[in-house]
C-alpha cells in the first residue's frame, strides 16, 4: 500500500475441454435439457466429440484497487485504539 492506494493485476491463460458443455448450461427451469447444440454426435466413438467448452475463457484479465479514504479516526497507523 503506497500513500493509501493498493492495486491489483493479474492475467490468467487457462483452456477449458470437455466432450459437450450442456451441464453448464442446464438450469433447474430445463429439466437437463440445455439450450445449443452439445450433443454427442457418435455415440460409439464420444472422444471425437472433445474439444474446447462452450464456456472456455482463454485470456482473463482482473484488475482492482482499494483506497484508503483520507478521514476517519483510525487514518494514522500510530493513533491510539478507541476503547
């Protein structure tokens, strides 16, 4: 924390792979019936199916901050706690 201000960045490359992303998408409303087209194509062979979700986020960029607001009773570290 430098002068009452505190920042944040971080970036994330990640890849999501699944054989269909309907579990994502099914809610408590669809009866696990997603809405889309995830569907096993070849019931005999699934792992032609793999391949990147539907839900996949490759680059994930988060910023933030916090800053300390320049009044208030406790803003110096050496005042004396309120009892």
């Amino acid at each position: 924390m430098n002068r009452g201000l505190q920042a944040d960045i971080s970036y994330t490359y990640s890849r999501s792979i699944d054989f269909g992303s309907d579990a994502e998408r099914a809610t408590e409303f669809s009866h696990g019936v997603a809405i889309g087209n995830s569907s096993i194509i070849n019931t005999w062979n699934p792992a032609l199916n793999r391949a990147v979700s539907d839900f996949d986020t490759t680059h994930l960029i988060t910023v933030d901050w916090v800053y300390q607001l320049p009044f208030g009773t406790a803003r110096n570290s050496s005042a004396a706690p309120i009892p």
